[in-house]
C-alpha cells in the first residue's frame, strides 16, 4: 500500500479520528480540537482567535458549533487546492 492514494486517504481518517477523540463527543471536531489539528498538523495555517473563528465558521456547514468528517473532507479538499496553487507558481 505504500504511497498509495489509499494510504493518503487513511492517513486523513486516523488524523481526524485523533483530533476527534479528544473529548467526549468522537464524531466531531470542536473548535479547539481544530485548532490543535491545524497548529499541530499545518504550523502557521491559521493566526489568531478571529482568523480561527472565521476559518470554524466557513467549515461548520450546518452551524452546529463542531467539524463532522463530511465537513472535515471539505477542509481537506480546500487546503490541497491551495497547496496546488502554491506549488503550480
């Protein structure tokens, strides 16, 4: 499986359910359990607290206050397209 689209999409999934499980509620990220997946995972991603709740804000699509993994694959699929946009310069 090595290198493998697969391997990447499992990578993805073991890092959201770690994020996730850190407190009581598994199939969710809560703001700052997004904080600590960006800061950790993506250093210098997002700034300060109003940067975060704008960036929350834009991912929690029906506003229930947490990231659900449909949500989570959103972020996902943002950051590559300006991964790719940076690398394509």
């Amino acid at each position: 499986m090595g290198g493998s689209m697969l391997e990447a999409m499992v990578v993805l999934m073991k890092n959201f359910n770690k994020y996730a499980g850190k407190d009581a509620d598994k199939s969710s990220i809560s703001k700052a359990e997004l904080s600590d997946l960006l800061n950790t995972e993506i250093p210098g991603m997002v700034g300060d607290k109003k940067e975060l709740d704008a960036f929350f804000a834009g991912l929690d699509g029906d506003k229930d206050g947490t990231v659900s993994f449909n949500e989570y694959i959103v972020l996902v699929g943002s950051l590559m397209m300006i991964l790719k946009e940076m690398l394509d310069q």
